[in-house]
C-alpha cells in the first residue's frame, strides 16, 4: 500500500485535483444544463479533467446504470472557458486543446505566487 507523503507545494497537484473535483460536481449537479448561457472560467488549464474526462464518464455509467441521463464531462468541457494560469505544460495544453478550442482558453496568471520560470 502506498502512504501518501508529499513534499511537494500544494499547486503541485492539490489545486489540480480540487479545480478538477469541484467542475465534476458542477457537472453531475446539472448547473450547465439548466443555466446553457451560464459562463464558467475553469482556473489551471482545466486541471486534469481532459485526461480523465473519459473515464469518470464510465465509472458513472458503471457505478449508476440507472441514474438519469447524468451529462457527460468530456461533452461538458466543450462550453466552458479555461485560463491558462498556473504555469501549464505542453501536455496539460495539448489535452485541453482536445476538449475545447483556443477561443475558449484566456490568459491567466498566478504570479506572484507562482514564479517566473527560467
């Protein structure tokens, strides 16, 4: 069994899995499927969720056969807006670029609080 022991920062990884936690839940909770005209700004490049997009769609299907019709999340990434803050990488915005396109994505930032790399 792994025992989690992270010397890493909190914007390391904890912000991301809170941002991606928290658009999950606004998802499954239907807020962009009653309020269309809503706009939402995800921080962080989306976080995670256009890498796991797919699969928390089939664990919900799985774990909820009978549930109904829940949104899917890969669907729903595509209305909403992304900043690019938190010193995103190349990967985080090649799979972000596969949910939603570039006039979806603004400019954000952290700095101070995170550095200027260099």
């Amino acid at each position: 069994m792994l025992t989690p022991v992270t010397r890493l920062a909190p914007p390391a990884f904890e912000l991301l899995a809170q941002t991606t936690r928290t658009v999950i839940d606004l998802i499954h909770a239907r807020v962009l499927a009653d309020f269309p005209n809503l706009r939402i700004i995800v921080s962080h490049a989306a976080a995670t969720l256009p890498v796991i997009a797919t699969r928390v769609d089939l664990f919900g299907a799985v774990a909820n056969p009978g549930a109904p019709n829940r949104p899917s999340i890969r669907s729903s990434l595509s209305q909403m807006h992304y900043d690019l803050a938190g010193a995103p990488v190349d990967e985080q915005l090649g799979a972000l670029l596969s949910v939603a396109d570039q006039t979806h994505q603004h400019y954000g930032s952290d700095y101070p609080c995170i550095p200027e790399s260099g």
